[in-house]
C-alpha cells in the first residue's frame, strides 16, 4: 500500500528547515501559530512553479525543491525582509518517495541557510506543481518597496545577468554553449536568493526588486511605481563569459535585458554611497555593479558607451502572452 | 492580444475582499507588509484544490472562488482564529475572463463577508489549480489545538454530515436524490465556513477541528494527537433529510461518518457546558449537537442507542490511498 498523505507528512514535512522559537505550533493542525516579532511588520509573497513551464519534467528534484524555496526567498530579498517560515503546497502526480526524498534535501538545506522553517501546507494529488509562501520580517518604514525611488538614484545589480536565459535556450537547441554549459545550467536550477547582499545593503536603498522577469520589465516596475523612467548604460551590464561571448557573437541583448530566471538583485541606491557600497559588496564577495540611474520621465532608455540610445528591446516574461 | 499577467492582476486581484488597515503594502510589489495585533499569534492555513481531484472542470467558477477561499477559513475556524488576510496562487491553462470573473466575484464576496483582505500571490500557466492560505489572529494560549481534549470531554458538531459526500455520489451516478439533489449539491458547492460559530463557541472549547475527511478521520486526528478515544452516539450523528434517507434505505453510515468536505466543525467542550453551548447555538442559528465523548483509550467507536458497538467503518478521504 502506497503511503498515506499523513504519513508522507510525518516523514517528509513535519521537520524541515531550521526549528525555530517562534514556531509556536507548526506542522500537524488545522492552522501553524506563528508569533511575530512586537517591531516588525511581517512580509509575505508566494510563487508557484508548474512542471512543463517553470521547469522540464526530466528536472532533479532536489535542485526543485532549492529552487522553489530560492525564488520565494528571492522576494523576501527584494523586500529587505528576514526570513522566517514557509509553507508549501505540493501537487504531485503520484507517491514516488525517491523524487520527494530529493525535493525536500533541496528544499530543507537551503531553509536550514537561512534559518527558515516550514509551519505548513498541503499534499495533493494532480499535475506536478508547487506553490510556495515565505514570511519575513521588517522593521516599519524599512522595507525595500518599488514606489520610493527618486531622480538621480543609481541603479545596481547584483552577480551577472542572463545566464538562466542562455542556459534555457542551450537546453532548447538554440545555442550550443560548449563547455560552459554546466555553469549556465548550475545558474538556471540553482539560484542563490540574494538574502546576505539585501541584509548588508538594504540601510542604503531606497527601493530593490528581484529580476525574476528580465532586467527591463522588473526595473520597469520600480520605474512606474515611482513615476520615473531609467537610463542604463548596456556596456555596463555584468555579464558573465558565457553571456558575454554569446552577446559579442550574436549581438542579441535579449539575455541581460529581458530573460528571466536570474534571481539577481536591482537595487536603487541614492547618489554619493558608491564608495560604501563597493566596501559591503567586498565583504559580501557578492559581485555588485551600478549599471545607471534614475531619471524624471517614463521608461527604460539603454545608452551604449558614448551615451547613444541603443534600439529599443521588447522586455519580459509574462507567463500568458508568451504562451 | 490576450491580457498580460499584470493587467490580470491589476483587472482582478489588485482591489479583492474588504481593505484592511493592517494592510501596509497589498498587491503589486515583491511582498505584501502586514501589521500583526501586538497581542495576537499568526495563525496560517494553506489548502490547494486541483481540477478532476477536488473539483469537477465543469464546476461553476464562482462557486469554485467562493469553496476555495471556503475551506481554507474553515481552517482558521477551527484554530478559533479571526480571519484576516489571503493569498491565492492561481494555474490557469488560458486566460478565459468570463471564467475569471466569475472566480473573483464568488471569492471576494465570501472574502467581503469575513472582513478578509487579499494581499498577494502567484499567476500562472498550467492545469487549473488553485492553492490559497488565509492568515488570522488567535490570542496567545486561546488556539484550538487538536492536542488539548481530555477523558470525560464532550463532542459536538455543527450543522448536519455526510450532504457533500452524498452529492458526490448522487453526481457520479451512484444513487439517485431525486428532487433533494439540488441542496446536497448546494452544500457541495458553496459551503459555508463556520467562523461566526467558532467566534462565539471558541471560549468554551478544549479542541476543535474543521470536517474535511470525514468524521471519524478527523476526530481521529483530535483522539491521536490528545493520547485519547472517543464514543460516537451514531443515532446522535445530525443527518440532512436527504443523508437520513439515504441511511435508513442502505444502511450505509459511510456518508456522515467516513465521507469528506462538509467544513463542518468538531468541538469538544468540557462537560457541564451542555446549556451555555445551546443558548450560544440558538443565538447563532447553527443546529449544533451532541454526539459523543472523549474516553481515555485509543480509537473512535460508534454505538446504537442501547450503547451496543456498531461496525467499524474505514474513514476518511486520503489524496494518494484514495486514487
């Protein structure tokens, strides 16, 4: 007899992540009873990812289970929040113990980094999906929202951007990466959430946002909740080597500007702390480079190294247009 | 060109339920900043319902928005928690409005009713599924746990069992409800949660559980978990005219005792409490009964009305056990 979803529970989710003291009731009632701090506002995001959209069927689960707690840790990061807890709703086509023995190894050592539990959630059976919730915490007034940036503001990003992009189009057939390959695929299935570089740079910021959607849409963001438009100077983009070589050979921007995946950080940090930024990013050894600024007006102007506007890029992943 | 991610958000999601001052920061930035009452504990929930598991894909999609955010208040319920704020990781295969319409207007009015604000959460392409968590205040020490009955307890339900397990059946073609189909498939459908219930019974409670899998599955919860048994008078069990029919024709107790999705709530309640918890329920309008106790053993059992042991019967619904 296939296991019971209270007993896949009991083995698998009554006891991940980290156990933490305000866990007050966790896994195994109606409700998890969670007490947050008296000075904190608590912050909240959910992302759920879709076998055959988010991911390709053949995935290893355990970089699943990493990846669908990293890109909800990603927000929290975005918001200049701590992490605390998470609940998980996993739907799962069938019992098979070896796929959820690996998805939740992925998923428990990276809530075990960051000191994040699991309080609760939800087995059921249907089409492979996972939908996942973190909390956090804030101090009021502190949190890293979209709507505070302001004209002459410099635009940073963290690590290098387009990797995951370029890994998903190798995979598809549209580029043969070589040897560089692996290190594409290690960006795209396993991001690292940007938790420590928000943590040491979110006193500077005045707004931040994860590139979940392409650097152009999510800074885009930023740029309408604040009634602003951006200049970025293109050149100056990080990019990786592989990036960097599949942009010199094809001259397609789409990687660093629009792809998704990335997980990397855009923060918005108000002019003349470049030199107490650049100290943190030293110590984080979390690469982080000022790519622009904000500007009065709309929309995203990419300039190239003498300051020309370069030809304009549609930008983003929107999960229903790109059907 | 169909409607962008965002513009489904901002067109459906943006404005969902009542709007709470405990609400800092809603829809629209990496996550929603929520206020926690000083003296109050988090209480979450999270339940997912999938297309052709919990749902037929005929199902009329404003009855489905109402049963989703329906079960997951029935949760907080009975946690005896005050409801608060939601979120809700909506997969849908196509952007069809008409559809989604009529989601939205089934979920907010039963959000509206419960003062419920929804402050986040995930779009995205798939199989239709939606997972959604509710949020709610319990005051410290106040929850109703699963693990706090004691011998001698006495065990109450509210409203009448088995009418959602009996419209399943009557659906799948397995009897025949003549004219009284349409009020089993009404209780199927639009549930609902029992929260004024718990607001006002909550005081007086040890344990509380909402009924999703069953009686005796749930209430095996609550004996497990407190170390105890329990008697169910099964002549006590409150039947529908249509469940009572269905009973005395077959002779199978399965659908009030074993049968899932009622949200209904088990109470148990100290004894010597049996006038103050009547008063309370004529108050409510809530038909709440008496229908057994807490025992010291282990194991549900059912007796007749001369106190003679009747048949076991498996319980409950299990997601995988049950495929």
């Amino acid at each position: 007899m296939p296991a019971s979803e209270f007993q896949l529970i009991e083995r698998y989710f009554a006891r991940l992540g980290t156990t933490r003291a305000d866990v007050v009731l966790g896994v195994g009632d109606d409700c998890a009873l969670l007490q947050v701090p008296a000075d904190r506002q608590l912050a909240v995001s959910m992302d759920t990812l879709v076998e055959g959209i988010h991911f390709f069927p053949d995935v290893d689960p355990e970089s699943l289970g990493h990846k669908a707690l990293a890109v909800n840790l990603s927000d929290l990061a975005a918001m200049g929040a701590d992490p605390a807890w998470v609940t998980l709703a996993l739907t799962l086509p069938k019992v098979d113990e070896a796929w959820l023995a690996g998805f939740c190894r992925g998923f428990a050592r990276l809530a075990a980094r960051y000191q994040v539990q699991l309080v609760g959630g939800d087995t059921t059976r249907g089409p492979l999906s996972i939908s996942v919730q973190v909390h956090g915490f804030v101090e009021p007034g502190r949190a890293l929202r979209r709507d505070q940036a302001r004209p002459g503001d410099q635009i940073y990003v963290t690590g290098s951007l387009g990797d995951a992009g370029l890994a998903l189009l190798a995979a598809g057939g549209g580029y043969d990466a070589g040897e560089r390959l692996a290190v594409l695929q290690q960006q795209l299935d396993w991001p690292e959430p940007r938790v420590a570089a928000s943590q040491a740079l979110r006193h500077l910021c005045r707004c931040a946002i994860d590139i979940s959607d392409g650097l152009l849409a999510d800074l885009g963001h930023i740029c309408e909740k604040s009634g602003l438009g951006a200049t970025i100077r293109q050149a100056a983009i990080p990019l990786s080597e592989a990036v960097a070589d599949y942009v010199h050979t094809t001259g397609d921007w789409s990687m660093p500007l629009a792809a998704g995946d990335d997980y990397e950080l855009c923060l918005v940090i108000p002019a003349g702390q470049q030199a107490q930024v650049e100290r943190i990013a030293r110590t984080l050894a979390v690469p982080l480079t000022l790519i622009g600024q904000m500007e009065s007006g709309a929309g995203i102007h990419c300039v190239d190294a003498a300051g020309n506007k370069v030809a304009d890029l549609q930008g983003g992943y929107d999960h229903f247009r790109n059907a």
